[in-house]
C-alpha cells in the first residue's frame, strides 16, 4: 500500500501543509489484494474483472483507493496476507485473521455453497453421516470451512480438493465423483460454459442445502483499518443505489439464486 495519502477537504489539506497528523484517517491509497485465480464468475484474472473484482474495485473507489488485484491458488490466499504479500485479502478461508493484524470488513460477496448429485442417482444428503462411504470433489479449503461434515469422509480416503472449479462439473457430470461442494453461482456457470462444448451433455442434479448461509463467514481483511471503513462506506453505497445488484446482473443475468 502507498504510504502516501491526500486528503480532499481543504481543512485537512491545511492540516497537512501545517505538518499535523490526520490520525485514523485513510485517504487514497493503492490497495493490493488476494483474490482466488478460477473462481468465474467472481473473478477472472485475465482480464481483472468478475463480479468480485468489480464490487470490491467500486467500493474502495469511492473514498478514492485503487484496487491492485493479485491472484493465487485459493488455499494460498490467507498466507499471502500473513506474509505481508497483499494489503488485503477477498477471504480469510475461515482462519481467524485477526491475529495477524487484520480487520475485518463487511460482507460483499456470498458464497451459497451446496452438496451436488447427479438427479438419476437418488441421494439424499441431510446429515454428516449421508456422505459416508461417498466420494467427494470441493472447492481448495472446504475442509477447513466444514470440518463436522468432511472430517470423516477425508479419513475415509474419499475427500479431493480441486482449485480449478469447472473439474468439478465435468468429473461429477462423467460419475468419476458422487458428490461435489461448489457455490450454486460457480456450478451454474460453468455448466453453462461446457455446454457449448460438443463433448459435454449436462445431466440433471440435485442440490442440497447442508448448512446455514452465513454471510459472515465471507468477509474480506484489510491491513489498515482506515481503508477497511472506506471499502464499507463504499460497499454501503454500492449497495443502496442498485449498483451492486447490477454487477451481479452483468456477469448472472437471471441465473442468480
């Protein structure tokens, strides 16, 4: 993050050329970030976009921060803000960041993440023990978010992570796996994508919902506290003129849940 900052309101400006300190404020700064690199449609790395990318880039434009995105393997993203890699980071991967100096800011992207089957196989998931004996393909750090349903079935030697998502839909659609863990959004998205292929023929699943959608348990850390008040007046704002829902739109259009 740049050490060097401007504040706008003319009394602060004075502030500053006086040589005083403009103590808890953050004004505009380079913010790098974390962000997974295949998680479409929340972000796409080539191009610096995606619903995740644009949310959190409008958000701490309206304090005037820039968002610098950096991308790396979803298991990784907590480390590189441990490290001092990033400034930011989009998730803490349920690791509780707040040891290493992190604070917290207010949820902007959720993640509905749900069991999937296929239809024609009839599984019913209602508990831990449904899972037993199943194979299971998930998201990078899916063990760690969900240990009382994983734990078993990762000793059971049935328990693969994939970082690369759209595996997920080809090997689960192929029966290579019974069960996948995916965010609603994500799977939807890339059936979609595959579909345009003419070797992959999606076949109907089902969707269990395992566990309470808890929107606490996607927030994003900052290093500076100012600019984490900043991104959650920006977010604030995004949400309550409709922007926010249009940048979901963009990238979804009706496929949104």
């Amino acid at each position: 993050m740049r050490l060097f900052r401007k504040c706008t309101s003319p009394l602060l400006q004075g502030a500053v050329m006086l040589g005083l300190a403009c103590p808890g404020l953050a004004v505009s700064a380079e913010v790098s970030m974390a962000f997974g690199e295949k998680i479409p449609p929340f972000c796409f790395p080539e191009t610096d976009s995606g619903i995740e990318l644009e949310i959190f880039r409008e958000a701490l434009a309206f304090r005037g921060h820039t968002l610098k995105p950096k991308y790396y393997p979803f298991a990784r993203i907590p480390t590189a803000f441990k490290t001092g890699s990033v400034d930011a980071a989009m998730t803490d991967l349920g690791e509780d960041m707040g040891k290493a100096g992190a604070f917290y800011g207010d949820p902007a992207v959720f993640y509905d993440n749900v069991f999937i089957t296929l239809a024609s196989r009839n599984i019913s998931i209602r508990t831990p023990a449904d899972l037993h004996g199943l194979t299971v393909i998930a998201f990078a750090g899916a063990l760690k978010r969900y240990p009382a349903w994983l734990d078993e079935v990762k000793r059971e030697g049935h328990y693969f992570e994939q970082n690369n998502q759209s595996l997920q839909v080809m090997t689960l659609n192929a029966g290579h796996y019974d069960v996948a863990l995916s965010d609603k959004n994500i799977y939807k998205y890339f059936t979609l994508l595959l579909k345009g292929s003419k070797n992959f023929h999606a076949k109907p699943v089902t969707m269990h919902n395992f566990v309470k959608l808890n929107p606490m348990d996607y927030r994003p850390v900052f290093r500076d506290q100012g600019v984490r008040d900043d991104f959650n007046a920006g977010l604030k704002h995004l949400k309550s003129s409709g922007r926010f829902n249009a940048i979901y739109k963009k990238y979804l259009g009706d496929q949104r849940d």
